[in-house]
C-alpha cells in the first residue's frame, strides 16, 4: 500500500530526534509500488531515507521524502555452505542479523546492533568490529529513477569503499529495493577486533550468536540508545593518514592507536584525536559530545537543534585541525 501524506513530521524517521518536517511523505510497501509511482507529481527535492539513523536534517525538508517498507526475507540458496538470501530494503538491519545469527549462519554477526534499515546499510556501507556490509552482500536491486527501471548490481560494480559506496557518488539515482546476501555455515568467526579477541582468546567453537551477543554489549558500554538519546552513531570519518601525517600527529606522544589499511597508509581513531582536544563530555547548549564515546554527538536534551549540533561539528573540526594538522569529514549525511 502507497502512503502519501503532506507536511509530514519526520521526528520519529531520524534518530538524532530533530523536530523537522517535509513537504510531502511517501512509502510503498513493495517494488511493484514503487515503479508505479507518477514522479512527476511530487515535489522536489526529492530525497530517500532509510530509518534516518546517519543524518541530520539542518532543517524542514522542503520536498518529497521517499521511504521503503519492503520488509521481506527469502532464502534463496540454501547450499551446504554457502546461503544467499534476499533481502527488502526496509528490514531492520539487526533483526535480520538477529534472526541469520539464530540459524547459525555467519557474516553478519560483527553488524549487530547497528540501527538502520538493509537498503541504507548497503548504500552507506556500515561496518563495524572489523566487518563491512560489503562482505557479505552479493548484489542490490534497485529502482533507477533516471531511466525508470529496474536495476541490478554485482558487488564490484557497487563501488564499495570506506563508508561509501556508487550508490552515494550517483546520489538521488537509485532506490534501493532489495539486497542479496551471501552468508556461510562455515565456522569464520571474525575476532580482529581488539575487543573482541580478548573476550574469546580462550573459547572455540563459538556460536554466530555469541559473537552477536558480545558485539552488543561492547556497543552498549560505548555508544547510547536512539531511543534514550539522539544522534547519528558515528559522527565522523576515522582519517586516513600518509606515513609522514602520522609520524606528525604522533609527535609528542608515547603511543597513538592506529591501523595500518592498504597501500600503507594509516587510520587514526577520529575520536582519539576529538578527545585529545578535551572534547569528551563537552556539551554547548542542548548539544554535547558522548561522554563514553568521543565520536559521537548527541542531542543531549532532546530539544537541539540543527544549529547547535553543527556548531559544535565546526568547533571539533577546527580543534582537530588547529592540533594535529587533520581535518575531519563527516561520516553523517546534512540534509
């Protein structure tokens, strides 16, 4: 069923809680729905969401928000190893973790947690704890509103890169409809993770669920509940450094965390660098800075506004940079 309403408040659809509204609100339950739509009737911008949990609307969306509630999951290859299932784009990313981790199948469990829908996580490609949606998915359908067709994309072809993916250089052209995941019964517990090696480093014959049920609460000791505080997860992109920017930032430190990614360059913990600059628990007016977790902005009274969390992004960049030489980039969509 289509539902189409007007000066739609779009509170409950971003979890940074920011009172704000669009022109004009559209969901649609299936594909077949959504390729039937008149476009053209609309009101631009046109802009689609998924649960809202990686944005921060600056202010009243004056055009046409689109939003999915494609909630289906088909296994489709069910292989003595390997098991792809489709997805529709508007399933609760960790249920669907929660229910694959429960049939013992791997690939997903190091994703636990994450709020959003399936269809935004694969545009944005989420990753957490040493994994990547980009993993385990095989291919994404999608509706190409440029040429009003139905589409389909290989994993290659998605351009998949640090929270980033073709999906987003290509912004407003394609709606994402549905996901192919290939997940595995092959035991492929991922344990890189500092955090998570140390709680297993005695354990084998783990379980996708127990790597679940460590992964949540390594997330609760970090980071809040959307539904108790507002924000955007991960506020910020970890940077990425050359050789010689990190033998800088290093300079006058005994040890900086950091990880050395392909072609040899470094990323550095954006929130190592935020609480250095004594931002940790700082708060300005309604905004603040997650006293457990530098890299997350909260609303911390539930009465911010779009001004007060970018003024205190724009503080924390200029503090960042003055210091260390780095900007930081956000890692949440300004709409």
């Amino acid at each position: 069923m289509v539902t189409v309403e007007h000066n739609f408040d779009l509170s409950a659809l971003n979890t940074f809680g920011m009172k704000v509204s669009c022109d004009t609100y559209v969901e649609y339950s299936s594909s077949q729905e959504l390729q039937s739509l008149d476009f053209d009737s609309f009101p631009k911008p046109w802009l689609h969401i998924g649960g809202g949990s990686n944005l921060l609307f600056t202010g009243d969306f004056k055009g046409t928000v689109f939003h999915s509630a494609i909630k289906y999951v088909k296994y489709v290859d069910m292989g003595l190893e390997e098991v792809l299932l489709t997805v529709g784009a508007g399933v609760i990313l960790d249920e669907l973790v929660k229910e694959t981790c429960g049939y013992g199948l791997w690939g997903l469990e190091n994703l636990s947690s994450i709020p959003g829908e399936v269809g935004a996580a694969a545009v944005q490609n989420v990753g957490a704890y040493g994994v990547e949606v980009k993993d385990v998915i095989a291919g994404v359908v999608c509706f190409d509103l440029q040429e009003r067709k139905k589409v389909i994309f290989k994993t290659p072809e998605c351009a998949y890169a640090y929270r980033d993916s073709m999906f987003k250089r290509e912004k407003g052209r394609y709606i994402v409809t549905s996901v192919l995941f290939r997940l595995t019964r092959k035991y492929s517990p991922k344990l890189e993770y500092k955090g998570l090696a140390g709680l297993f480093a005695e354990k084998e014959n783990l379980t996708p669920s127990e790597i679940r049920e460590a992964v949540i609460s390594i997330r609760k000791e970090k980071l809040p509940d959307p539904s108790e505080i507002g924000s955007a997860g991960s506020f910020f992109k970890n940077p990425v450094l050359s050789g010689a920017q990190f033998a800088s930032v290093a300079q006058g430190y005994d040890t900086v965390p950091h990880y050395i990614v392909e072609g040899g360059f470094v990323k550095v913990p954006a929130a190592w660098m935020i609480e250095q600059c004594g931002f940790k628990g700082h708060r300005e007016g309604n905004a603040a800075v997650y006293e457990k977790q530098p890299l997350v902005l909260v609303n911390a009274t539930g009465a911010a506004t779009p001004e007060e969390i970018i003024s205190l992004e724009n503080r924390i960049i200029e503090a960042v940079k003055n210091k260390f030489g780095v900007e930081l980039h956000p890692e949440v969509e300004h709409i």
